[in-house]
C-alpha cells in the first residue's frame, strides 16, 4: 500500500508526463503546510526553490484551505 506522499508524487508524475511527455524529468519539492489549531496537513508539489514559485504555491493552497490568518516564521 502506498503512502499518502508517494501517491502524491507518482500522480504528479502522471500530471507532468500527461502534459509534457517531450520534456525532460525535473526536481519536485513538497511543500508541508499544517494547521497549528486543528493539527490538518495539506501537501503542495512545488516546481522549484524560487520565491515566487512558493508564493504559487502558497496562494493554491490559500484558495483551497482559506487563507490563515497567523503566520509562524
């Protein structure tokens, strides 16, 4: 049985080949956002390192869960 982050990775894995299938394979990097109240977890598959990459990131998640209202550094 797969776990929850390999599913992840191999439908992403299926997303990328599906829309590029001539395009060589890159890096993915999960980003990990948790819930300090409920303790929830949600799972992002960023593209790259960047700041503004992130900030994609982050408001595909906002737009999912709602945007937070505390942040931790």
């Amino acid at each position: 049985m797969l776990s929850l982050v390999q599913r992840l990775i191999l439908e992403a894995r299926l997303k990328n080949t599906r829309k590029r299938k001539a395009q060589a394979w890159g890096k993915r990097y999960l980003c990990l956002f948790t819930c300090l109240t409920s303790r929830a977890v949600h799972l992002e598959i960023a593209y790259g390192l960047d700041t503004d990459l992130f900030l994609i990131v982050f408001c595909q998640m906002a737009s999912r869960q709602g945007f937070p209202e505390e942040k931790m550094p």
